[in-house]
C-alpha cells in the first residue's frame, strides 16, 4: 500500500491558492481513479481509500495548516505501518516552473515548510517520494512570495493543473509504483 498526501490550507479562503496545489492534485487523482473522500477526518486530515493506477492506496489531505502537516502524516503512516519509501508527498513548489512537475526522492525540506514538518513533527524519515509542483516565483520585482504563494491561482492556472500537470503527476506515480 502506498499513501498519497497532498500538502495545502483547510478552509474556503485558500482552496484554490498556489499553497493548495497539493491539496486540488490528490483531489484530481481520486476523481481520475474513480475514489470518493470518506467525510469526516481521521489522522488529523481528509481520508480516501482506493486503487490508483492498480495500487491499493490511502489519500490524505491534512486539515492541520502546512506547516502542522507532519502530525497528521505522521499519524497515518504509524497507523498503517508504512515505510518512507511508500509515502508520496505532493506539494508546491516555487522552484519549479509553472505548470512543471519535478519528482524526488529523500533530501531535505528545501524551505518548504509542510516537508519540514513531516521530517520534524512526523519524525519521517527522509526517503520518501516527493512530487513538487511547480508554482513559480513571482514575476513583478517587489512581490512578496508569501502573498504570491497565498494568492489565488487563475484560471490557466487551474486550467493547467487539471490538464498537463495532471497527466505529468500519473506518469511519476506510475514510475514511482513501479519501482516498488
């Protein structure tokens, strides 16, 4: 079994923000994959349970903010009794291009504050998967990245990650699966 997380905000006010593309990418993967979310929360977060690209697996969302989701992720692979490398995180990513997606495995935190929380507070090990997605920097010199990160993503944007994006995250799970 594997367990897909994607990183973002509870709440209206950021669900469709750069910050949540974690968040409306596993919502894309469990509509593609025919899964329907549970109701309620159980870790600490949004719970789904299904088959994705043929493999069993557990989809959470943590409803803790960012930078608390290493306690619900945590949780869930305790619970489960996964190994890191079963884990997929998937997150924004300012590095990364818009509408990009770069797939790694282990490292560090790299500044983003949701992976630093499941290395800290979940107490993962490093050797997880993680699907960046790429949201940009910026673009207006004076801009502020957390406003940039917060802000509402348009509808290219959505657009993109309902499309491109999308068929680019299947494709790394696939990879990622097939590794073992």
């Amino acid at each position: 079994m594997k367990l897909l997380v994607g990183l973002g905000n509870p709440g209206p006010k950021y669900e469709t923000t750069r910050h949540n593309a974690g968040f409306l990418m596993l919502d894309l993967i469990a509509e593609k994959s025919g899964i329907n979310w549970e109701g309620g929360t159980k870790f600490g977060g949004e719970l789904a349970k299904g088959t994705v690209l043929g493999q069993p697996c557990v989809l959470l969302k943590p409803m803790t903010f960012m930078n608390r989701s290493g306690r619900s992720v945590g949780e869930a692979m305790r619970f489960f009794k996964l190994e890191p490398r079963e884990l997929v995180v998937l997150h924004d990513e300012l590095d990364v291009p818009v509408g990009k997606v770069k797939a790694r495995e282990g490292g560090g935190h790299g500044g983003h504050n949701g992976i630093r929380s499941i290395l800290e507070e979940g107490g993962i090990p490093p050797e997880f998967h993680r699907l960046k997605l790429g949201i940009g920097r910026p673009e207006q010199e004076g801009h502020q990245t957390a406003d940039w990160v917060l802000g509402q993503m348009g509808d290219p944007e959505l657009l993109n990650l309902q499309e491109a994006m999308l068929a680019d995250v299947m494709l790394r799970i696939k990879g990622i699966f097939e590794k073992g």
